[in-house]
C-alpha cells in the first residue's frame, strides 16, 4: 500500500478520456457541392478524429499528459490512428481485442467559404468501451477522466466505480470526473448527475428547448448534482457556465481572423477547459482559455498549430 502511494506521488497523473476514436477522411471544398455534381475539392487529409481522441491531441498540446481509451479493429486504418496518437504522445489503452469489426470513418466536406464542416459518419459496429474493459485500469495513474457520452448504460457504471473509489480517498487523492452529453438522445441525460464537471452543447440545449447558452445553463442546472459545474459552449456565442458556488459565468468567443475550420472546435475547447481545471485554475479562467484555443483552432486545419499559438493566449 504504502509502496503504491509512493509510485502515484512520483508519476505525473494523467487525464484519460474515454470515447470514440476513428478515422476522418476530409475533403476541402471552396464551395459547397450540389447533390449530384462532379467538381475538385481544393485539398484533401486523413486525420484522426472522434470527440474524445481530439480532446486527447488538445490536451497533449497544451502540455497535459493524457491517455485515450477507446475502440479500435486491426488493420491498416487502426496503424495510421495508433502512429498519430503517437506523434501527440497520448497513452493509449485498448480495450479487450474486438472481433471481425470496422473502424468508424466520418467523411467531412470543409469549406473554404464559411469554415463549416459538414460531418457523415459511419458508426460501424465497434462496440464502445465497457464496464468490464474500464474495470481492467489502473485508476491510480489518471488525476481526471473525461467521458464522451456515449453507452450511457456502462458508462454509469464506470463513474459509480469512481465515486466509490473517491469516497474512500482523501480530497487531493481524488479523481475529478467529466462529461460530455454532446449528441441529442435521451439515453444520455441520465448522465448529467455523475459528473464533477458537465459539457453540454448547443444541440442538447436546443432539444430541451434551449436557444440560448444562458437559458441552457439556467435550465439545465437543476440536473446536476450538488456543487458540480455546467458548461456550455455556443460556437461565435462563446461559452456560459454554472460554477459550483452557482455563480454564472460567461465567456465572449474569440473569432479568427478568417474561418478555415470548426471540426474540432467543441472537442479543443473541452480539451482546453479540462487543462486548465485540471491545473488548478479558476472556472472564469478556464472558460475564457477554452474560448481562446477553441477560436485559434478554427482559424487553421487541424490542432498542431495550436502549439505555436500558446504565446499569444
Ligand atoms: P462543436 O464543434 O461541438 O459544434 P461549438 O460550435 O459549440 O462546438 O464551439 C465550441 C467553441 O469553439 C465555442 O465556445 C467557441 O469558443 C469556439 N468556436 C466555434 N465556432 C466558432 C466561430 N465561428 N467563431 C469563434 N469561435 C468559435
Ligand atoms: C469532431 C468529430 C470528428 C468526427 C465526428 C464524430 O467533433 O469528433 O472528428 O468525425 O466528430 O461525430
């Protein structure tokens, strides 16, 4: 016992997010194609995506070690994601080897014009991180877990597992707990009163009758537990949130000079926000970084230059 609190003193604690990895194939186009066209897209990337592995590239730029856990299927496509988690030195940890399944592909058209991107996934049928894979980590390693709403089902059952371990351990020995209910479907709400910290974005807000980032705060508040936080981004909005004290807290956007590309932009402010919690930071000054980094990434392709950026945040 006393050998394992040695170890967890002396090893950086790490935050692992939990979620979807899988692979984006996206086409630059500087107008948006007519249904049934035939035209040249003006660049075109692999890149790898899913809410949580993004938030895992964001957080390793900022200077967060992190960890990912996620699915994957053997393969060529699961090499190119394993070799860039790699290149952003996130740990990865797979769950139990799955059989005869396909890595989930999103096609994205981004345009040039307006910096949208216009998503079409493919789920595949990878299933999701279960109770029983969580089950096999060392807890002790990871100062902060994320969770990307998904299988809400196990999920629940990976954040009672942490509570029930945080019970017994000191405050500073405590691993704080996040969520994102990012995807309008109900089974997900049941998360909002499991988490330290909780996402929630415009489309949730909006299906619960939500049309603005202060409304959503207000309306939604009443889901989660005592002294939790809410959060919620609204693209050129900025963001709102509930600190646990239930002071509301506001953050303007910080737009680039020219849109070149949102994809990401929610899962780098998650990412953001986490670093800077997780850090010891204020929820105000946490908000307002979220809104920086998540505004710079939308000025360019990708997160690596985010890196370069730093300075100026
Ligand atoms: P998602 O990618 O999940 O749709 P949002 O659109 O809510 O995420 O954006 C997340 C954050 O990214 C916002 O809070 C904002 O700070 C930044 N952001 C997104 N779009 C823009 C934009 N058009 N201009 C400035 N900032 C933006
Ligand atoms: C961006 C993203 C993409 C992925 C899609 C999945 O937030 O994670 O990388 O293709 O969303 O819904």
């Amino acid at each position: 016992m006393e050998e394992q609190q040695q170890g967890e003193q002396t090893k950086p604690k790490k935050i692992l997010c939990i979620g979807l990895v899988c692979l984006d194939i996206i086409s630059v186009v500087d107008k948006f194609p007519e249904e049934d066209s035939d035209s040249r897209c003006v660049s075109q990337r692999w890149q790898r995506g899913g809410n949580a592995s993004n938030s895992c590239t964001v957080l390793s730029l900022l200077g967060s070690p992190c960890a990912f856990m996620g699915s994957l299927c053997a393969g060529p496509v699961a090499s190119f994601i394993l070799e860039d988690f790699a290149r952003f030195q996130v740990e990865v940890c797979l769950p139990r080897e799955r059989a005869a399944c396909v890595t989930p592909t999103s096609l994205v058209i981004g345009s040039a014009a307006t910096g949208s991107r216009t998503i079409l996934h493919m789920n595949s049928n990878i299933p999701d991180v279960t109770f029983e894979d969580f089950s096999a980590l060392d807890l002790s390693a990871f100062k902060w877990i994320h969770w990307e709403g998904r299988n809400a089902d196990e999920q629940l059952k990976m954040m009672a597992a942490v509570e029930r371990r945080n019970a017994a351990l000191p405050r500073q020995r405590r691993i704080v707990t996040s969520v994102e209910i990012e995807k309008p479907r109900e089974n997900l709400y049941r998360l909002f009163p499991h988490a330290d910290v909780v996402f929630v974005s415009k489309d949730v807000s909006r299906q619960l009758g939500f049309h603005t980032p202060q409304n959503a705060i207000r309306g939604l508040a009443g889901r989660l537990r005592a002294g939790a936080v809410l959060i919620c981004a609204w693209a050129e909005k900025g963001a709102d949130a509930l600190d646990a004290d239930g002071t509301l807290l506001h953050s303007d956007a910080f737009p680039p000079q020219h849109l070149v590309d949102t994809l990401g932009a929610g899962d780098t402010f998650n990412a953001a926000v986490v670093h800077k919690l997780a850090n010891g930071c204020r929820l105000q000054e946490a908000l307002t970084f979220g809104c920086r980094v998540a505004g710079a990434k939308c000025g360019f392709h990708g997160y690596d230059a985010i890196a370069d950026q730093l300075t100026q945040m």
